[in-house]
C-alpha cells in the first residue's frame, strides 16, 4: 500500500516537472529585475512574465540552452520599441533585458545626447527635470522624457541631469541581429558597448516581456518581513502591463 503511495506521487510530481517544463520552454517563464537599467519603465525588485513564443524558438528557449534547435524554428520579426530578454553574445549564457531600437540594416547614433535612427532624430517631450532614479544603489538626479519611435510606440526613459551620455559613434546593425537600449539611458550595459554586449543575433532572444505580476522594494524588507509587506510590496505594479 505504501509503496503504491509512493509510486503515485512520484508519478505526478514527474507529470508536474514535464507541464512545467513544456509551459516555461514554449508558453510563458518568470523573470526576476536585479538592476536598475530599465528604470523607469522596470524597477529592481519586479516580478515578470515573458512570452516564449512571440519570437519563435531557438535553443535559448529551453532551460540550459542545449543544442537541439538549430537556428530558430516559427520566427516571428520583432518589432521595434519591444522589450525583449536575450541572451548575451559574450557568454550565451546571461539573461538580459532591454528595448528594441535597432532593427538590421539600421543606423544608430547619440548626438548632443539625442537619439537618431537613420539620420532622424527621434522625439523626446520632457515630462519632469528633476526626479530620481538607481544607478546600481547610487540615487541620481535624471530628467524624465517620452520618446517616440517610427510607427507611434511610445515609453518613458531617463537622462543624468548632468553628465549625460553625449555622443556615440555610428552603429551600423547587421543582418540577423538586432540593437538594444536601456531605458535608464546613462546606466545601462547594452548595444553601445560592442565587446559586452553589443549587436544581438536572433537566435540569441528569448521572448517578449509582457506584464509584472509581482514587485517588491527589498532594500525595506523581505519576504519573511510579513510586519512590513505594506511598505515594501508595490501591489501598484501588480499586473502592470510593459510598455
């Protein structure tokens, strides 16, 4: 009797790991933000569903990234302004996320800390001049803008009020890859930095983030810290929709 108990567990845990297995590979897969690069828009501490599918698949699709997808199988062309997880070129191993400017054949460049997409300046309204926002735990004073890309998407990014990014050389995106920005724009590792992270092949991305389905501020408390969920679990964000 107890050695059948045994042997049904066992088999509906083994039933559980392959459902989840199948729903994070193909459907959906929880991400965690430990940084600050894409403040304002994800801040440290949330809690994110990503779609796997939006983009087909690769191998970077499935945990540990085997090789038993060559290439990338149902691909889907991103579009640009979406904010993607991919894989790092330098390792293929580190998840990243930021958003898409950069589509192939497009030039992209900072001048006087503007932002050009084939020789036209994208639009940025200022929203606030003095606010705040992470730069690793360093609180630095930003100006808050709305940019607008081709084709109407619209989202929020920072600038440091001083000593803001200024100038870039020209980045010219190759076939099959793809340019990726912060929207902290002076605190993030992304596709300016060509030897960490630089241009990204779409093999290399993962899906698309979609909603934040939980957040908290752990520099107030943890989860065990249930005295002080009122302060440090931002139920604002709770199934906020990434724009």
């Amino acid at each position: 009797m107890y050695k059948k108990f045994f042997i049904e567990n066992i088999k509906t845990l083994f039933y559980a790991l392959i459902i989840a297995l199948i729903i994070r590979s193909f459907l959906l897969q929880p991400f965690y933000i430990p940084s600050s690069s894409m403040e304002p828009n994800l801040l440290v501490g949330d809690r994110i569903f990503v779609t796997k599918y939006s983009y087909g698949y690769s191998k970077h699709s499935l945990p540990f990234s085997p090789p038993v997808i060559k290439g990338r199988i149902f691909y889907k062309e991103p579009k640009r302004g979406d904010v993607v997880v991919f894989k790092t070129p330098a390792d293929n191993r580190t998840d990243y996320i930021k958003r898409l400017i950069g589509l192939p054949g497009d030039r992209i460049q900072f001048i006087d800390s503007n932002l050009y997409i084939n020789n036209s300046e994208i639009l940025k309204s200022r929203i606030s001049n003095m606010t705040n926002a992470f730069c690793g735990k360093r609180k630095i004073i930003v100006s808050k803008f709305e940019e607008l890309l081709p084709k109407g998407k619209k989202y929020e990014t920072v600038y440091f009020k001083d000593n803001s990014f200024q100038n870039s050389d020209l980045f010219i995106v190759p076939t099959n890859h793809y340019f990726f920005l912060g929207d902290n724009r002076d605190c993030s590792k992304d596709s300016r930095f060509l030897t960490s992270v630089g241009y990204v092949h779409k093999d290399n991305l993962v899906g698309k983030a979609q909603f934040i389905f939980f957040s908290s501020d752990k520099s107030i408390g943890n989860f065990f810290s249930f005295w002080k969920w009122n302060k440090s679990i931002r139920f604002k964000r709770f199934f906020k929709k990434i724009k």
